[in-house]
C-alpha cells in the first residue's frame, strides 16, 4: 500500500495525470472549434440572403452574332430529305470594355457583405461572317433571320433595359432560351445582316447596369479583347484565366484600376462555332469583391493552436511546481485548462462585434490576468506568478504573429516552438526527478 501511495506521489503519476487531462480538455476545445464553424456557416447564409436580394456574381460576354442556316439529310432509301435548322456562332472582331464599379459593404446582424454597382461599356466591331469554311450552300444560309445574342448571369439585377447600337441601328434585347451553359441569353429580334454591313465591318457599342456582388467576370471572345476596370475598392482579388498586365494594374487608397488585352492567340478556343456554341465559362478572368481578411479563418486558425497553448501552460507550471516544491492539485490544472478554452469563446464571441485584434487583446489579457491571479494562491513567491504572466503573454504574442503570418506562418512557427523546447529544457536541467514528491 505504501509503494502503491509512492507511485501516486511521484513524478511519472503527476506527468501521467497532468497528460491525460490535456487529452481530456480537447473535448471542450473541439466544441469551441464545432462554434466557429457553425457561426462561420452563419455568416455564408447571412451573406447568401443579402446577395441574393442584392444581385449576384455577374459573369458576360458578347455580342455574338447568330446566323441560322439549313441542314437537308437524306431519309435512307427514299429521295426525300429531313430539313434541320442549325445555328452559326460569329465573335467580333475588336471588343473594349470599360467598366466602373462602386462598392458598398451591406450589413446585417454582425456579418458584412460586399455589393456593388456597375456601369459597363463596350464597343467594338464585326466582319462580315463567312461559311466559307463549311460545306454549306449560299441557299441555305438564312441570312434575314440573324440575330445578336449576349449570355449573362444575374439577370434580374440589370438595372436599365439593354439596347445595343450596330452599324449606327438600334437593337433591343430580349431573353431567350439558352441550352449551352448555365447563363440567361439576351437576344435580339431577326434581322437580315446583309442590311448591316454596307463596308467590310460593322461598328457595335452598348452599355449595361449592374447590381453585383462578389465577383465580375468577362470572357475575352474578340479576336483582340482591351478590359479596363475601376473601382473604390481597395482590395481586389483579381482571378480566372487571365491576370491583368503587370504593368497597367494599379492600387492604392482610393481603389484600383486594371487593365488587360487578350488577344485570339492567347485563349484556346475558336472564333466561329458551327452547330452548338461551347461553353466558355472557364476562360473568364475578371475581380473578385470580397473582404480580404476573414475573421473566422483567423478564429479557427487560433483555436487549432490550443492544445499547443494548454500542453506549455501546464508545462510551466509543472515545471514552477517541481523547482520550487509546491504542491499543484490536478483540479487546480483543470481550472487553469478550462480558463485557457474560455479565451477562445471570449475571442470568437468579441470578434463578432468588433475587430480581430481588439477581440484577441481583450480576451488574451482577461485570461493571462485570471490565469495570474489563481496562479498567486498557489504558489508561494511572487516571481512565480510573474513568470506565468509573462509566459502566457509571450505565448498569446507569437501565436497571434503566427496567425498573421501566411507565407512564413511554418517557418516561424518551427523557429518559435525551437526556442520554447530549448528554454523548457534549460529550466529543467537541474530537477532531480527521483526525488521529486509533491
């Protein structure tokens, strides 16, 4: 019985425990993460239901002009032919959008939403479309019934009717069925082309109002593509299949300005379409609207550092406890691991109505000076105290660097927890373990 009460009494015991309830303190620790995702997912369907009501991401591309022409197939074994009507896809020439965008953060509850306005310009021109590279007759291309077709997305968001001005005619735009892709079509009503194109080319421009948010996109169809975008928002992510050129992209206080130019070359896929036109949603390039700095990730990202944060609190105070012969009960550690979770509902419950940096400033004082206080009627000598104040400070500090952090997030992490093991191994060099019963 004395051996048994000897074994609870050394070291190897109170590691052992000291252990185990770290392991235990996961438990509510995986329940504060489970509360971060759920409010993030909050946040998403918040976001969702003002965009919505809003307008959505604007993704366009066009004019394209639509010819229809006739397909005669032979019946087997007859002298009769089934009469198909097939369509022909012709991108312009030159196309120069210019586009201005205003940015508003809507809010609701606690969660933010980037919407915006659009003005969108362009102008460009067509040549004469040819069949010659098909082996269809001059009869059975219907040229009086052409139209001009646009697929966009968001189209209950256009603000103004959309008219598209060719060859000095004016054109209204209707919807129409679109069985290419996921996007609306706008269309014209038949016209006979020929009247459109007294010379080699004809002139285009139209313009188009948007209500948007998070993202717009275009898709670079002309044999030559010139974008320009600016907007008041200061953090654009710029995305899709082209980057604007490096030169011509500009940000700073105000907003930003981009530019790009695309040529036929540069995109892989054609100028003409014979049948079905493709789907060319993935050659979009365009900016993405959103808020730059999630407070959630950085929420999550905090919380997936607590059980580094709780195993080298307890650490310490084992390590104070066995230098200076003071006994810490295992309900005493249970204390100290519960006030080390709560920092992190206090942050996630902060952040909500405040910045991340306030939220982490008050929730990491609030529990280093818990932590402190406890910490005095445990232990006999002020210094002890003011260790584990400076220690949990010091450790508050370098998690939240590290969280700041993206590129070299790993590398100063690795550095940091080096340094920590280094010091924990210096303190504890001199603890005689077989001795130690406290």
């Amino acid at each position: 019985m004395e051996n048994q009460n000897s074994f609870f009494q050394s070291a190897t015991a109170k590691v052992i425990m000291v252990g185990l309830l770290t392991l235990v303190l996961l438990i509510p620790l995986s329940f504060v993460q489970r509360l971060i995702s759920e409010r993030a997912e909050r946040k998403q369907e918040v976001i969702k239901e003002i965009t919505s009501k809003w307008g959505e991401s604007v993704l366009l591309y066009g004019p394209i002009i639509k010819v229809p022409y006739l397909v005669r197939t032979p019946i087997s074994k007859s002298s009769e032919f089934t009469t198909e009507t097939h369509y022909a896809y012709f991108f312009p020439d030159e196309l120069d959008s210019k586009i201005n965008v205003n940015t508003t953060e809507k809010q609701r509850n606690n969660y933010d939403a980037v919407v915006f306005s659009s003005e969108m310009k362009f102008k460009g021109n067509f040549s004469m479309p040819s069949f010659s590279t098909q082996n269809i007759l001059p009869e059975n291309i219907l040229w009086n019934k052409s139209s001009i077709i646009i697929n966009t997305s968001n189209l209950k968001s256009i603000k103004d009717g959309m008219k598209i001005n060719l060859a000095g005619k004016t054109l209204d735009f209707n919807t129409s069925e679109n069985n290419a892709s996921s996007l609306s079509q706008l269309e014209t009503q038949p016209i006979n082309l020929s009247d459109y194109f007294s010379g080699e080319k004809a002139s285009f421009n139209f313009n188009v109002s948007y209500n948007g948010s998070q993202q717009l996109m275009l898709i670079p169809i002309a044999k030559t593509n010139a974008a320009n975008i600016k907007s008041n928002w200061k953090s654009p992510k710029f995305s899709g299949f082209f980057l604007p050129n490096g030169d011509e992209k500009k940000t700073n206080a105000s907003g930003f300005e981009a530019n790009w130019k695309i040529l036929e070359f540069n995109r892989p896929f054609a100028q003409s379409y014979f049948g079905v036109l493709p789907n060319l949603e993935k050659y979009a390039f365009g900016v993405d609207f959103i808020i730059p700095v999630d407070e959630y990730q950085k929420n999550e990202r905090a919380s997936k550092y607590g059980f580094l944060v709780i195993g080298l609190t307890f650490l310490i105070f084992f390590v104070i406890q066995s230098i200076s012969k003071i006994s810490i009960h295992i309900f005493n550690y249970t204390m100290i691991g519960l006030a080390l979770i709560m920092f992190y509902t206090l942050l996630i419950a902060i952040t909500e109505h405040s910045t991340f940096l306030t939220a982490y400033l008050i929730a990491g004082t609030s529990v280093v000076v818990m932590i402190t206080l406890y910490s005095i009627s445990l232990l006999k000598h002020r210094k002890f105290p003011l260790l584990i104040a400076f220690s949990l400070t010091a450790l508050y500090t370098f998690i939240f660097v590290i969280i700041q952090l993206e590129n070299y997030a790993l590398l100063v992490g690795s550095i940091g927890l080096f340094l920590i093991l280094g010091l924990i191994m210096y303190f504890s060099r001199k603890i005689d373990w077989n001795n130690l019963k406290n």
